[in-house]
C-alpha cells in the first residue's frame, strides 16, 4: 500500500517525472491517502481541511470545507487585531515510528524539534522576510511523546488517524498537537480548520499531522527547512492557500495576497497566473513553493489568523 521510503523520498525530491518512473503502480493506488479515500470524503466533517503537497505529488487537494461552512469560514467575525506576540501557543510533539527509538534517533529528532520550533517561531515572528508580517502568535514546546506504532507511523486520514489522535492528543484548541510520522504520495502534511474539529465531541481531531523528516535537518531535501509545519498551523489558524478559487475576487478571503490561479511549486519568480494586480504570492507560506522559497505572511493573513484565534480557539 505504501511507498518505499526510497521511492517517496525520490517523489518528494526528483519532481513530476520521478513519479512516473519510480512506480506509479505503488504511487498511483495510495494516492486514496490523502483526498481520494472514500471514508473522508464521504464525510465532509472528516476531510481534512487543507494538506500541503510536494511537487509531483498524484494527491488531490481536499475541499476546505463543505457550503454549509462557507459562511463561517468566508466571513469570519472581525475581532480587535490581537497584539504581536500576545498569544503563546503551548506545542506539543508526538513522535511516531515503527521501530523502537534508539538513543542517537531520539537525540537527532530532538535537535530537530529544537530547530523547528525556531523556525516556527521566526516564521510568526516575521524575521523570515523583509516584508513579512508579524502575528500575535509564538509557539512553546510543552511536551514530546514517543510512540511505537507501525500503522500510525504510516500515517493517513481516517481510521489509524483517529485511533492515534485519540491515544495521544492533548490540551484544548488552544494547544497545538504535532504528530510527526511518515506519509505516502508526497503529502507532507494536513491539518484542520479550527472549530470544525473542536464540535460534536470531535475535538480529538485537532493538529497537525506532517512528516517529521520536514523538519530542519531532515532528509527530505527542498523540503526539510521546518515550513511545512508553519503553512499547517496556518490552516490550524484558518489560513487557506493563496490559490485557494484561483483568479475568482474571493480568492483566499484575505485581500493583500494576490490572487494565482494555480499552486506554484520550485520558486519561479515573476510568475502571474492573474491579470489582478500582483504578481503571485510565490514567496507566501500558504503557497506550495519549496521551502527556501517561502518566507512571509502578509498583514491581512495575520489579522484572519487573529479573527480565528478569537472566534474559534482563545476559550479553549
Ligand atoms: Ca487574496
Ligand atoms: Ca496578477
Ligand atoms: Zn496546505
């Protein structure tokens, strides 16, 4: 059912035609992992709300939500902008594997966690980029758990998804759960909008699920400079991506991104898939661009984020 680790690991790195020749027979079945399962589509309140996908990936972006969310989700209360750095997120890590931890890969991974929070933390901070903005969040790393566990080391959405949230989530929506595992068809990782999960006793649900070797000094190339945990806890915080209905007005429902009528991968500058203003939002952490390449959050990204932490998690 899943990928070997060397033919993921040339999916992720080797791009579009790499998944043609490293075994569309293995990648194409699994490609149910992210949004083609049957079991999370069928049931809309399961879809996960936004992944992030490496380039050549045979996944498909899931639907954000279904309509009768839109209106939450598109017009989102508008709360006094919350103060930069007034709201510390307690972070916790789960850590999968499908072998015992030996001492050296317990210490690699928690030099990785280290590194990762900084990343995390510069990246809310707006110290990536010049023009990055500033957020009202930082990120505290409270916990780490180390869990053996073959199925939910090779981690996809539904079933080993819930059994594992259920063993190991903590805190409430104002703790961020991190499950760092292992994930097929170039899905780097997923995650939920806020509130969604947190109704109907399905607040066990909540948090990011990514691929641990993305974090800084992982072994996943472009891809292993820690964003991919910043662009999910962006959809933790009801982000959408920056392509998100393409060069339709709405577009992300914030309006200092401009709008890019596709998913932009590498980093090809000067890109402008809309004849609206702006070229495309390449260097945008929503965006699917590699990981040197995205370094910034605009103002009105981080006033939605604010919006959602006040309507969906501040209270727990
Ligand atoms: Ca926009
Ligand atoms: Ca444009
Ligand atoms: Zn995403």
């Amino acid at each position: 059912m899943h990928t070997s680790w060397t033919q993921r690991l040339a999916l992720l790195t080797g791009g579009a035609a790499m998944v043609v020749a490293s075994g569309a027979a293995s990648v194409v079945p699994a490609a149910s992992a992210l949004a083609a399962s049957p079991a999370v589509q069928a049931c809309a309140e399961e879809a996960p709300t936004e992944a992030r996908l490496a380039r050549g990936s045979s996944a498909k972006d899931p639907e954000l939500y279904g309509s009768t969310d839109a209106k939450m989700y598109e017009g989102m209360k508008n709360s006094k902008r919350l103060p930069n750095g007034s709201v510390t997120v307690p972070t916790v890590f789960h850590m999968l594997s499908d072998h015992a931890f030996s001492a050296a890969e317990k210490a690699r991974w928690q030099k990785m966690i280290a590194a990762q929070m900084v990343v995390l933390n510069d990246s809310y901070s707006g110290k990536t980029a010049k023009d990055a903005s500033d957020t009202p969040f930082r990120f505290k790393l409270t916990g780490t758990t180390w869990t053996v566990n073959s199925a939910w080391y090779n981690i996809e959405p539904g079933k080993p998804e819930k059994a594992m949230k259920k063993a190991l989530k903590v805190g409430d929506a104002r703790t961020l759960n991190v499950y760092a595992a292992n994930i097929a068809d170039g899905v780097l990782g997923w995650s939920y909008f806020p509130k969604k999960v947190t109704t109907n006793g399905r607040d066990f649900m909540d948090g990011v699920v990514m691929i641990g070797e993305t974090m800084p000094g992982g072994n996943l190339g472009d891809y292993s400079e820690g964003d991919t945990l910043t662009h999910e806890t962006g959809h933790w915080l009801a982000l959408e991506h920056t392509f998100e209905n393409g060069c339709k007005k709405k577009g992300d429902h914030v309006d200092d991104t401009p709008a890019e009528a596709v998913a932009q991968y590498n980093c090809p500058d000067g890109a402008d898939t809309c004849s609206a203003p702006g070229l495309d939002p390449i260097h945008n952490f929503m965006d699917y661009t590699q990981d040197s390449c995205m370094n910034m959050f605009t103002p009105g990204q981080a006033k939605r984020m604010s919006d959602a932490w006040v309507a969906f998690r501040a209270n727990g």
